[in-house]
C-alpha cells in the first residue's frame, strides 16, 4: 500500500512507495501512480503518455537497473499538483548508465533502426514535459504540466 506524507497545506500530496523488479509489477505499478495521479486532473491524453513514459520508466529501472531480481526494490515518488502537473521518480540501486551517451541516440535514424538501446529513453522524452536523471543514470524524474496537450 502507498505510503502518503502530507507536509503541509499548501504543498502538494506526496506518495512513496516501492516495485519488485519483475516485468509483471510494471502494469500494475503503473495504474497505481496513475490513480494517485488523477488529483491533478490530467486529460486523458496527458495520462496516457504519462502512463507509457512510466511503463518505460519502470521497466528499465527493473530490467536494466536491477535485471530482474525480484527482491531489489524499484523506488518511486509521486507528486500530484492540482492544475495538472505530475512530478514522478524512478530510482534504482543499479549501476545506471551514461547519461550523456544514451539522451543523444536518435533511434529514428536509419542507421540505428536495428541497433537495441536508447528508444526507452527518446520515447519518454517525447511524452513528457520534462526528464532528467541524476548523474549516476539511476534515478529518472519524469514531469507533465497542464491538462492539455504537449507543447
């Protein structure tokens, strides 16, 4: 069950809680974040891509951060403002990646169509209006503002 922490009443509700690393956890975590998230009023095509940038989000700390042990713990911050603006963090204890290496990768580009890596990442920046990861690569923020269509 989330964990909620209210920290005053002019901030918005926070929720923290924790994904086994498995493939299978990933749906349902998602639909979890996504009920939370409603607070903020979202359209329901800004929910969708929320939801898709999640999925990868989640996946790739589970699969690639944690490759899939079960028992290491998928780390996830939500924050839901009224207006419809989404904060969500994604953390694993993995080793993480370049950074600088894998937000320049155009997997759109002919000669990299069949090379595996990078999609991940150049989908959920096309989904949502701001990602960042920390500098170890193991931490992914992933924020939607407004109820409207992306800019």
């Amino acid at each position: 069950m989330p964990r909620q922490v209210r920290r005053s009443a002019h901030e918005a509700p926070v929720v923290r809680f924790r994904m086994h690393s498995r493939r299978s956890a990933v749906a349902p975590t998602v639909e979890r974040i996504l009920v939370f998230a409603e607070r903020a009023g979202l359209s329901p095509e800004r929910r969708d891509d929320l939801a898709v940038a999640l999925a990868e989000a989640l996946s790739n700390a589970a699969v690639h951060g944690h490759k899939e042990m079960p028992r290491a713990l998928v780390r996830i911050r939500v924050e839901a403002l009224p207006g419809g603006q989404v904060v969500v963090d994604v953390e694993d204890s993995g080793p993480g990646f370049d950074v600088a290496t894998i937000v320049k990768v155009d997997p759109t580009d002919p000669h990299r169509l069949l090379v595996p890596g990078g999609r991940g990442v150049f989908l959920m920046r096309r989904l949502v209006d701001r990602l960042e990861f920390n500098a170890k690569g193991n931490h992914v923020r992933l924020a939607l503002n407004g109820g409207g269509h992306r800019s």
